[in-house]
C-alpha cells in the first residue's frame, strides 16, 4: 500500500533499532543493518529532511549496535568490547553528521542493546562509562543533539541530572516536554554493573516520572513519553509459553509493580501526556494503555518498527503528524524498503488509512473506538512492516492492564 499524498502538518521522525553492523556490508533478513541499509538510510532521512514538510525534531527510541553471540552469557568484560564499541561510535558519529547538518534537534533514548556491558547491563558500567562517553562533545553532546544544554529557549535541556541512568527530560519547542524513559531498568532481564539495584533504580526513576509529569502539569506544557521496552505482554513470549510473557518485571512487588505504578501516573495527568512511543519489538504495532482498574483506556502507545531486518520485518521508520495547538498525534507515516535494496525507494502507509479513521479522529480517538478484533485485524496487516502476515497471535500485545 502506498501514500502519496502530502501532509502539510508538523511532524517529528521516529527511528529505532538499527543495529548495525559495521563489519558487514550486506544486509539479508534476519540479519542486523549492514552498511548498505545503514547508507540507504541516511540518505533517505536525509532527503526527508530537506523536504518541504522537514520534521521539527528527531525521537531515537534505542538499540543502536549490532547483536552479539551471547550464549555464555551477555556481560562484555572491558577487553572485549572493541567490536560491540566500534559499531556505537560508527552509528552515533552517524547520527550527529547527519542532524548537525540539518540542524534538527535529536533525542537519544537508550535500548536494552546499548550498554557498554552488555545487552540489558545497566545504562553506566562498573567504570561509570556510558555509550555516550564514546563521542564526547561538549557542545552538541548526546543525549539531545542541538539541544542547549542551559537556558528556557526550547530546543532546551530540562532536565538531566541522571544522565548515567540513561533518563531526562528534554523541551523540543515552546509548550511540549519530551520524557526520555530508560525503561530497560523496568525490564524482567535487567542486571546492573553500576552499584544500583534494578529495585532502588526503577523506584527512582518512577518517582523522577510523576515529578516531571507534575512540573508539566503545573506549567500546561504537553509531555511526550519515549521509552525502548513498552509495558505490557510480549506477544512473542506469549505465544512460546512463557510463564512470564511481561515487558516488566514485577517489581518492586507483585501487588504494586512498575507496571501499575505507570498506568497510575497515565491516567492521574491524561490530559497531560499527548503521546508515548516505544521500540524494541521491530515490528509495527500499537498499545492500548487502561487506566489503575483496567476499564478505561487513557492513551494508545505507538511502537517504531525496527530499522534492522533480523526479527524478518521490513526495515522501517515513522513521520508522526501532530496538532499545532494540542501536540496531539493524529497521523503516522510509515517507510519501509527491503533489507537488500540498491536505496531506500518510496514505499510506505498511512495509520489513518490502514486502521480506517474518521475524517478528523486523531490517533487516540480512532483507536479507543474500535474493538479489539478490529485492532487486531488492522495492526497485523502492517505488524511485519508489509513483510508478510505475523507468524504468532499478536493480540496479547495490545491491551496494557495492570497486573500484567
């Protein structure tokens, strides 16, 4: 399915899971980004970029490095991470040549594959050295690129005062706060190297989260949510019955976990939080976030399918359109190509024409509307980014209650 009409809205891209690979040059399904499909895409962003409509700012929602054979166990002991580090540099050198030249703002998030350590280590090491210590440059450093880190003039840091937590918050323009999430340290799989545990660290960060969510609130401007591993079910765990499908561990307790305390804090500041957007699945799916007793549903969570091939989607990214007054999403732009195309070509879907909206719902509206079927339905046409049908029910991914 192509779109080839023109949205005149503002918009921001959102990109994620790349997974490159710079020891390869060719890129086949299954496998993670080569340096053909890391080329194709810079060159396609590029051009996006340039574009009429340019995107006002960039959401990186984490996982930048390739995957590494870990069947002895994922820690990477400083004298063996030369490969797993040359890929971070490569990408991340990548990324700020890329948006330096187009002076678009870039917000890092991080992913469970990042870690100097290993994948799910802590965001800091045992040295207290993050991925971002690779590239250091003190005036465009990560984790928001062209970003001031002083000052109130949107694009302008607001918060960063756990940056070896991989969490800040971050204002892209006048109105609208961006809460960057580790929500890695949320996740079942977690093992910290830094000194703090997942228990002491997730309590902190849930409280950092409903102290920004209430200074917002208090100031009117509009959140954003951007996390790597979203709440709920993983489908794919699911359907391999796993006794524990979660995204999260039950944590700090089973009777008041993470996950809950989340959906607490989405629905006290609903009229807060405009959007959340997440990673880590590679595939292009949605989530519908229920408020504390699980009858309503408070807002619908937006994945970014993965730029790597290895889960067999097609790579892709999105343009999300949103409201000038409200920074409400009401559209998303999916392009894709195949993992061996000579270019990133001009293939995409529109959401709004996928999931069969009325004229004038915006994401949340058309969402909450529908039946779970009907979601479903729509969500697996496009779930493989156009690769073929979903191998597995993906249904149990959707609906994000508490106690999950």
């Amino acid at each position: 399915m192509l779109e080839k009409q023109t949205v005149d809205a503002p918009c921001f891209l959102l990109l994620s899971d790349v997974h490159l690979n710079t020891f390869a040059k060719t890129t086949l399904y299954g496998q993670d980004a080569g340096t053909d499909l890391w080329d194709n895409l810079k060159a396609k962003l590029s051009a996006i970029l340039d574009g009429k409509n340019p995107p006002k700012f960039i959401i990186y929602t984490g996982d930048l490095p390739a995957h590494y054979s870990c069947k002895n166990g994922c820690y990477l002991p400083p004298n063996a991470r030369a490969a797993h580090n040359q890929n971070l540099i490569k990408i991340l050198d990548g990324f700020r040549e890329l948006v330096s030249a187009h002076h678009v703002p870039f917000f890092y998030v991080p992913g469970n594959n990042d870690a100097l350590g290993g994948d799910y280590y802590s965001f800091a090491d045992s040295a207290h050295q993050t991925p971002l210590d690779l590239i250091p440059k003190e005036n465009n450093g990560y984790p928001a690129l062209n970003t001031s880190n002083v000052g109130n003039h949107p694009p302008c840091m607001v918060d960063n005062t756990h940056h070896e937590m991989g969490y800040y918050a971050v204002k892209p323009m006048p109105g609208l706060v961006v809460i960057a999430l580790n929500s890695v340290i949320f996740g079942k799989k977690y093992f910290p190297i830094d000194g703090i545990s997942q228990l002491e660290a997730g309590d902190e960060e849930m409280r950092w989260l409903g102290s920004k969510l209430k200074e917002a609130r208090a100031t009117g401007d509009k959140v954003y949510l951007a996390m790597h591993v979203p709440p709920g079910t993983d489908a794919f765990a699911f359907a391999s019955q796993n006794s524990n499908p979660s995204m999260w561990a039950h944590l700090p307790s089973t009777e008041n976990p993470w996950l809950n305390q989340f959906l607490k804090l989405t629905t006290i500041y609903a009229s807060t939080i405009c959007g959340v957007f997440y990673g880590h699945t590679h595939e292009d799916e949605l989530r519908r976030l229920y408020d504390s007793t699980g009858t309503k549903i408070t807002s619908v969570a937006i994945s970014c399918p993965g730029v790597s091939a290895n889960h067999y989607n097609n790579p892709g990214f999105k343009l999300v359109y949103y409201a000038n007054a409200t920074y409400q999403p009401t559209d998303f732009e999916t392009f894709y190509t195949t993992p061996n195309a000579a270019a990133w070509g001009p293939a995409s879907y529109r959401f709004s024409t996928v999931f069969h909206c009325k004229k004038g719902d915006n994401i949340f509206e058309c969402i909450k509307s529908q039946s779970l079927p009907d979601v479903n339905k729509e969500m697996d046409s496009i779930y493989t980014v156009m690769h073929g049908k979903p191998l597995y029910e993906t249904g149990p991914g959707i609906e994000v209650k508490p106690g999950q």
